[in-house]
C-alpha cells in the first residue's frame, strides 16, 4: 500500500498545476473537469470547467489535486507536502520558488538534522516544507 496526498483548491487547481511544473519539474498524468462527468449538474456552471481530479508528479512521487466546489473548501490546515532534496542548493532554489507569493514560515536554513530547511506557503495556500537530506557518512 502507498500514500498519495491529495490537495485541494478553492477553484485555481489548473493555475496550480501549471506552477508546480514551471518550479518543481512535476508532470500531469491525468487532468479530468466537473463538465465532462455527471457532476456537471451538482456545481455552479462557472465551476463546470474546473479540475475535479488530476494526477501528477514530482519526481518519483505520485499526488492528486482537485477543485473544491465553493461550499465544500477548507484551507489546508496541520499537514504539509514535504520535498526532499539531494543538495542544500537544489532544496533552497525550490523553497524560494515555491515561496513566491506566498508565505515563509521559517527560513531555508541550516538545521542540527538539515544543511537546508524551510517552511512556508505556496501562493495557492498549500504548506510545503523542504529538507535537504544529510550527507551519508
């Protein structure tokens, strides 16, 4: 059994998409919209067009993402997509990337467990924390 997260957006799921594939190299496997499924008569028709369910990754992990009609969204809250970086470089290029219009929370830094470290927000409101793996002794 494998876990893959699933994040949720307030209805900019494709704009998302396309961001993390500009900054993170992610690929979109499958991109499926409320018009093209029997759903189609359960949101608002503005809404039609909007990503009920896509499958894309990072690298060799797998997540899934969809729009949230507006009465069912709920801001992420206690958990975040972690990304594990080979270097303290490539790690604190992602954070920043991934940072831009959105919020740090603690600063890509050296840590007593890290090279690099940070916390923050994307501009899409989903958490991400970045960890440079330690070098193998």
């Amino acid at each position: 059994m494998d876990t893959c997260p699933h994040l949720g957006f307030p209805g900019n799921c494709e704009e998302a998409l396309h961001f993390y594939e500009q900054v993170l190299g992610a690929k979109v496997l499958f991109l499926s919209r409320y018009q093209d499924t029997p759903m189609a008569a359960h949101v608002p028709p503005d809404f039609s067009g909007k990503v009920i369910h896509a499958t894309f990754t990072i690298g060799d992990s797998r997540l899934m993402a969809s729009d949230a009609p507006p009465d069912r969204y709920s801001k992420p809250h206690g958990i975040a997509i972690t990304l594990e970086a080979s270097s303290a470089q490539e790690g604190e290029k992602a954070f920043h990337a991934l940072t831009v219009g959105g919020e740090v929370h603690m600063p890509f830094q050296k840590t007593y467990w890290s090279p690099g470290f940070g916390m923050g927000c994307d501009q899409f409101g989903i958490p991400w924390m970045v960890n440079t793996a330690q070098p193998q002794s």
